[in-house]
C-alpha cells in the first residue's frame, strides 16, 4: 500500500487536504471520490530509504548527520520563479484553440484523471505558446494551493468572465466535468453560428470589390483614350447626355483620386471614433438591428446568444443576477445590453423577465412567451436552451436567405455600372461609323 497526499473539493465547494492509503493512483482516486470529494490533485508521499547499518569490523567514522529527505509527489514542488509575460503583450488565442482544450479537459476530468494531471497532460501537447504560458500559470497556482476558477482570472484575454464564473459554479458543485463538457458545446455552436455569417459574407464583399475595381479601371485608364478617339473624330462635335456624363466622371476620378481616398479614411476614422462614445456605439446598435437586408439576421444572432449563454449559465448553477450581468457584458449590442440590465433590475426587485424583455423590441413576442413559461414551470434553463436551438436554425434560414438575395443584387449592380459604360463609349462610335458611311457613299 502506498500513501496519497490530495486536494479536494466537498459538495460545498471548499477546498480540504489529506491522505489517503491505497494500492495504486487510480484506487487512490476512486477513494477520495468515495468521500463525497472532487480530487484536483493528488500525489504519491514517497519516505526516504533507510541508512545502511555499519559493517562489523570495521572503523566507525563520524559523519555528518545526513539532511532531512524532501518527500516527492505531485504536491510537493520545488519553488521556482516565474516571470511572467506582461498582460498587454500576451496574444489572443484562437476560439478553437480553447474550444478543443475546453473540450479535452472535460473528458479527461471526467474519465477520473485529477485536474492538475488532465493540465499538464493538455500543456505537453499544446501548441499555442500563448496558452502553454496560461497553463503553466494555472497549474502552479493550483499546486500553491488555489482554486482553479482563480487560477483562469490571471488570464481575462483567454478566459472570460462567462468561461470564469461557469468553472467557479462547477467547482462549487462538484459537477466541473459537466460544466466544461457545456462551455466547449456553448463556444462550438457559437462559433458555428459566426463562421456561418462571416462566410455569407464572403461572396458580396469579393464581388463588391470587383465591381470597385473594375468600375475604377475603366474610369481611370480605359475612357481617357475614348475621349481622345472622339476629339479626333467628331471634331468637337457634341456627345450624348449619357457620354458626357460618365467622361465628367472620369474626369473627376482622375484630378481627384487623392481627395476620394482621403474622404473614404477619413469617413472610416471618423466612424470609429464616434462608435468609441456611448451614444454613437448605441446609435449604430440600432442600426445594425434596423438595416433593411442584414437587420433580422443581427436580431435572430443577438437572441441565440443571449439565450443560449443565459441557459448555459443557469444549467451550471450560476445565480440568475450574476447569469444576467454577465450575459450583459458579453453580449456586443448596446440595445441587448440596456434590455438586459432592465431585466436584472426587475428580478433584483423581485418581479419576472417577461415584462422587460417585452418592452424591448429585440426579443420577439415567441421569445418572450416561451421565457414566460419557463419561469412559471420552473425550466427557464431547459427553455432558453430550447429558444437558442430554434434561433440558430432562424439564423441558418436567415444567411441563406440573405445570400440568395445579395448575390444576384450584386450582379446586377455591377451589370448596370459597366454596362452603363459600355453604351456611353458605343453611342459615339455608333454616330462615327454613321458619318464615316454617308461620307462614302
């Protein structure tokens, strides 16, 4: 039999120290779990080996008396000093970099491995160097003896206030595995939902930019060289409304390249700057939600986060004012977050979320219903789980729904402005060929 040193969580959530006697680490485990408690680490106490007797006959020589041997095990480290990266200089990881670790360690936690092994074992086989230094950190600050949630906080670039306070609800439950095993699903199907949008919008931002700089070629090195032709022809004769019109054009296009380009920055800096105010970031919340093609898809996007975070949230056993706050702050629209706040003022006086979240226009009338009867059932969890899942189906709907009307918009958008071009430069030539014919005959 060997002797196990353990840190452990009770169903409380705090944290208690102790030994254990058991054949092997896996039994070792098995015991500490058998107490009600969640192992986050533990190690073998392995004694000194005894000094040898002195041999008959021979001379006893003084010695000195040897020092204390140092007990090894996964508790007992050496201290070491860590010099840490400054914050404002530490990247940001991927989403799928920590979607995959999230991932990993659940299933490792939940296998029965302990939480500093399922760490270290994640740290050999990471990649990232920004989350190999995060890990590194954690895991001594877990041996130092905190707490794992605490651990994540050195790190808010990585782990965010969500991902923190959903680990702090699992470690007080006991239930860390599944807690992990729900934040990896939250951030897999978050991410789905974004990919989906960013690549809607790949197909009109290409074609957009074709038509830019086609539309800026033709202007600039093609109907110069027209207008030449048609001086020298037509002798300074009159051209259609629509020639002159797009020969104006160019012309401007031309002596004004510089002024156009400063306009374009200056009209993003300017944008920038005025979304960095409350009141200018609130203002293009607004519309963002409102704008004719890409509103409804911002609106059905804000409702499936919201709710799938606030279900996840409170499946985990984060407090509802909490889960509110923090969904709050992560959500990214100004409109979601004033009708969010308003939502915890009223729970916090003791009254539901029907009431604010149908006086906001955000949250359609289904949305609020549904909310509504979860909480007279006792299931808002399981409903806004239930609300997030049909939402991302709506957003699903929504992209191709969206793609399958800005695709051909931009097709004929760019058909009008260079076929546009090409009439204005044929209607001379036409006028030419005309004149050349009845010179002729």
């Amino acid at each position: 039999m060997a002797t196990f040193q353990y840190i452990a969580k009770d169903a409380a959530g705090n944290e208690t120290r102790g030994q254990i006697e058991a054949g092997d680490r896996n039994s070792a485990i098995a015991a500490v779990r058998a107490q009600g408690l969640l192992p986050t680490a533990l190690g073998e106490v392995k004694s000194a080996p005894a000094a040898p007797p002195p041999q008959k006959g021979s001379k006893a020589k003084k010695q000195k008396a040897p020092a204390p041997a140092k007990k090894s095990g996964g508790l007992n480290k050496d201290i070491k000093i860590n010099i840490k990266t400054p914050e404002w200089m530490r990247g940001k990881v991927k989403t799928k970099v920590l979607t995959q670790f999230t991932r990993q360690l659940a299933t490792l936690v939940n296998a029965g491995l302990p939480l500093m092994r399922g760490i270290e074992v994640l740290k050999r086989q990471m990649k990232d160097p920004q989350m190999v230094d995060a890990l590194t950190g954690i895991a001594d600050n877990i041996a130092s003896g905190g707490t794992f949630s605490e651990s994540l906080t050195q790190y808010p670039k990585i782990f965010d206030k969500l991902y923190v306070n959903m680990v702090k609800a699992g470690e007080a439950g006991g239930v860390l595995e599944v807690v992990l095993g729900r934040l990896a699903e939250f951030a897999e199907k978050s991410e789905k939902i974004k990919n989906k949008v960013k690549g809607a919008m790949i197909y009109p931002i290409v074609v957009l930019f074709a038509a830019v700089g086609i539309t800026g070629f033709l202007l600039v090195a093609v109907i110069p060289k027209f207008k030449q032709v048609f001086n020298d022809m037509l002798g300074g004769a009159a051209l259609p409304p629509i020639t002159e019109a797009v020969m104006q054009a160019s012309e401007f296009v031309q002596h004004n390249g510089l002024v156009i380009v400063a306009i374009i920055v200056a009209f993003i800096v300017i944008k920038k700057i005025v979304g960095k105010t409350e009141a200018g970031a609130y203002f293009y919340d607004v519309c963002s939600l409102k704008a004719p093609v890409t509103g409804t898809l911002v609106q059905r996007t804000a409702v499936s986060r919201v709710t799938r975070t606030l279900g996840t949230l409170l499946a985990s056993g984060v407090p509802i004012l909490q889960s509110l706050v923090i969904v709050r702050d992560t959500t990214g629209n100004r409109v979601v977050s004033k009708a969010l706040q308003d939502v915890h003022d009223a729970v916090k006086e003791g009254e539901g979320m029907t009431q604010p979240l149908a006086q906001c226009s955000v949250f359609p009338p289904m949305v609020v219903s549904m909310v509504e009867v979860g909480e007279e059932t006792g299931a808002l969890a399981d409903m806004l789980t239930r609300i997030a899942n049909t939402y991302d189906d709506e957003v699903d709907n929504a992209v191709a729904g969206m793609t399958a009307a800005i695709e051909p918009a931009l097709i004929i958008v760019l058909a009008l402005v260079v076929g546009t071009i090409v009439i204005a430069m044929f209607l001379p030539m036409i006028k030419i060929i005309s004149s050349v014919s009845g010179a002729g005959a």
